[in-house]
C-alpha cells in the first residue's frame, strides 16, 4: 500500500448542487411548516425568523456559494495537509476533523482551521465529476484524518 506522500494533490472544485439545493429548501421549508402548527404563540414568530435566517444562511454560504467565506476550492496536499481557498481569496490551512460524512450521494467535509474555526464543505454526487468523488471517497476511507496538523491546541 502506498503512503499519503506518494499521491498526488487532489483539487476540490465543487459546482452547484440542484440536489443541495432542493434538500435545503425541503428541510427549512418543512421545519417553517412545523414552526407555524406549533402551539407557542409568543415564541412562533422568532422561532420562525430563525428557520429563515438559516435558510438563508445556507443558500448563501452552501448552495450559492455567494459568502465571502464560503469554500471556493480545496486542496488536498501531498502531505495530508489541507488547503482551503475562499471565496475572498484567503487561503487557510486545514485539518480535517473526523466528524467528516462520506456515503455513495452525499460527502460532508468538515474542517478545522483553530480552536473554534470550523468550516464545511457538503458534496452531493452532482457537485463533483463522477470520477474526482469516487478519487476524494477512495482516500477519505483509507487515509482521511489520519495525516496533518493537530489544531487542537492552537
């Protein structure tokens, strides 16, 4: 077997998702349905602008991909460091946190970047070619957060 120095970088470069976007929209919009047959009158309307905020929130940073400190790219480094670029052109150095989701439809990677940075990047199958999600899920499973800087105490 072959050790994480010897493969190459693998460039992240996600497209929009048509399936994250329809299952943020399904799930804030289901959870504002749920907010307004609750029966806490006081509480129904902030709770109900939170949904909202949310969902905004999502769409912008997620979906869109619109936030200034939404992912643009993601490096995965000879080294088994990871490089993420923003969308305001910061590039901060990542580790990956094992809280990381990987299936066949759906890769969640979470980053991070200091004591309390976090970043995430959701990958449906549609947001990636076919053949860099199966290279990126082939190597999460081998070797995914097992190499890089440990920022735990940083």
């Amino acid at each position: 077997m072959a050790f994480h120095r010897e493969r190459p970088p693998l460039l992240i470069r996600p497209r929009r998702s048509w399936r994250l976007a329809v299952f943020t929209g399904l799930t804030h919009g289901l959870a504002g349905a749920v907010v307004v047959m609750l029966p806490i009158y006081p509480y129904r309307d902030p709770l109900w602008i939170l949904v909202g905020l949310s969902a905004f929130h999502a769409f912008a940073v997620h979906v869109l991909r619109r936030a200034p400190w939404s992912i643009r790219t993601v490096l995965w480094q000879s080294d088994g460091d990871w490089l993420l670029t923003l969308n305001s052109g910061a590039e901060i150095e990542a580790s990956l946190s094992p809280a990381t989701f990987v299936s066949l439809p759906l890769v969640v990677l979470n980053f991070r970047s200091g004591r309390l940075r976090r970043h995430v990047l959701p990958l449906f199958a549609d947001a990636l070619d076919p053949e860099q999600l199966r290279r990126l899920r082939q190597r999460l499973r081998i070797d995914g957060g097992t190499h890089g800087p440990d920022l735990t105490d940083a």
